[in-house]
C-alpha cells in the first residue's frame, strides 16, 4: 500500500476540543476545527441536542459543556441521519425521553448500523476514544417520514425537516425559523472534504436546494466553522453543490471513455484537488466518493453497505 497516504484518517491523531458557540438566544452549536459538530437548543423546561458525539466518553464533555449553560435536562435527542462517529454517545444522557430520527434514518439503521459501526471505528480511531463503553447501536424511539417539530416553550418552534435523499437515504435538517439558525448535519460542509459514500449523489443537489429555499441566516454545517448571514449560508451550500457536481462529473467523464474504478479515481482526484484538495479529510473521503459516484451512475441505485473490510479493499486498489 501506497505510505504517502494512510488508510482513512488513522494518522489523525491531532486532538480537537469543540466550543460551545451562541449562535441564537438559547441556540447553540458545539464546534470543532473540522470533527464534526453538534448543537442544542435550551426551552424552557428541557434541552433538545442536534446529534451526540461518537462515544459516552466523548459525550460526557458535550454534556459539561452544555451544563456551563444551562442546568436544564436533556430530554431530546435529533439525529439530523446516521453515522456512528455522530450517534453513539446517546447512551451518556440518561434523563433523555426520546431519541428522534426520520424514518429514512431508521431504515438506515436496520438495514447497516452495526456495519457502520465497525467500518467507522476502523476509518477514525481518534474520534472513538472510549469506544468499550458503547453497548449497542443508538435507536430512534420517535420517527417521521417528511416533517415533524418540537415544541420548546413560548412558542417557539424546532422544525425536523427530512428534504430529501443527500449524504444519506435519511438526512434531517433541524431548524429554527423564528431565528434563521439551520443545523443542516452532513448534507452541507464548509470547506471540509464531502463524504459521499452512503450517498444518493444525483438527489444531493436538490436537498442541498431545499435547504438554500429556507434562507437560513446561520447554519452549522456537518464540519467546519459556522456560517454567518444568508450570504455566507448560501456560498457553503452551493460549495456542497459544486464538490459533487466536479466528483459526479469526472467519474462519469471517466466511464465514458471505458475507465476502470481506478481510472475514474484519478480523473476524480486531477479534477477535484486543485479546488478541494487542501480541505480537511479530502484525502480521506475520496476513494469511498469516487466508488459511490462509479456505482451510482452505473446503475446501482442504492449505496453499498461498507464493511471494515471492504474499506480496506477498496483503499488498497484505489490507494495501493
């Protein structure tokens, strides 16, 4: 296997200590450089999180952040899809009364949660640390198919909104009108590398649309700093759109010429570093975008389940 790069992120060992971040009165976001990020939204008896860390070690610091905050308890959890490196810290809020996700997502679960699992400990070894104490995988109590909101005292409004198919075949944004605040998950990135390997990569563009149409004011992307005012929202956004559209545009450049996986891989990389390839985790995402992007436009319509091993495979031909 090729040195120069390691296998996903294992050489990630450079720790990143999240911030709690007042983007809204009583709205806040937990941010990392680039780890990805959470949030939580204070009403008036309880607090609601936007998704958890990768483990209950990890979590237990989310949850000392949160209480320089507020001494309220959390009652509620939103998953914005399902990733293990976002969902398994759920077991380190006790009082919680309920776990909520789309039904795309728990389909998702059902269907790949404990491949997932074992594949992302394998990709990010930094990010589950204390990864013994996880006794399961994290299951929504509470689901919906397009819409639903929580309801946090004074009027105010935390809508879940499932857009469409994007980063998963369940992504929800959580939004809050009566501020402008989005906490849009993984469906969009602020200069950070896109992973698309669970992805429904032609869908992408118009949730990624549907998200814009919400005019979001500030919006806490999967990773990265947050965004400030309409402007910057919709620049990260349309940044999403244009990673995926260079990515789906190699690979099909690629195909049509008659290039193998490996082939593709290399149009993708020539075509996308000179725009992306100074971004955190690019060198990571790559490999597992670009055999999506072959798969899909292929004919594959649903993503592949990845496996520890099949991370592995696919890293050591595209890689090796």
């Amino acid at each position: 296997m090729n040195t120069s790069v390691s296998f996903a992120s294992a050489s990630d060992t450079r720790e990143q200590k999240p911030q709690v971040r007042e983007l809204a009165p009583n709205v806040y976001g937990y941010i990392s450089d680039f780890d990805p990020n959470c949030g939580f939204v204070v009403g008036d008896e309880h607090v609601v999180l936007i998704d958890t860390r990768p483990t209950p070690r990890m979590a237990r610091d989310f949850l000392a952040a949160i209480r320089t905050v507020t001494d309220k308890p959390v009652r509620f959890i939103v998953l914005t899809h399902y990733h293990a490196v976002r969902v398994m810290g759920a077991s380190a809020f006790p009082q919680v009364q309920a776990i909520v996700a789309s039904n795309g997502t728990l389909d998702w679960i059902r269907t790949r949660g404990q491949a997932d699992f074992d594949s992302e400990v394998g990709r990010f070894p930094r990010l589950f640390a204390g990864v013994e104490e996880i006794s399961g995988l994290t299951m929504p109590t509470m689901s919906f198919e397009r819409e639903m909101s929580l309801w946090l005292g004074g009027g105010r409004e935390l809508r879940l909104l499932a857009l469409g198919r994007g980063h998963s075949g369940g992504d929800t944004v959580a939004w809050l009108p009566d501020c402008g605040v989005c906490f849009s998950g993984d469906v969009v990135e602020n200069h950070c590398g896109v992973y698309a390997g669970d992805a429904y990569i032609r869908d992408w563009a118009g949730t990624l649309d549907a998200v814009k149409a919400l005019r979001p004011r500030v919006l806490v992307p999967g990773r990265g700093a947050v965004l400030q005012g309409e402007a910057a929202c919709g620049e990260a956004i349309d940044l999403t759109k244009d990673f995926l559209a260079t990515l789906l545009g190699a690979v099909r450049a690629g195909i049509d010429a008659g290039d193998t996986l490996k082939g593709c891989f290399a149009r993708a990389e020539a075509a996308m570093t000179p725009r992306f390839g100074d971004w955190p985790v690019f060198q990571h995402v790559l490999p597992f975008d670009v055999s999506r992007a072959y798969d899909e436009l292929t004919g594959t319509e649903h993503p592949v389940i990845w496996t520890a091993e099949r991370d592995r495979a696919l890293w050591q031909v595209l890689r090796g």
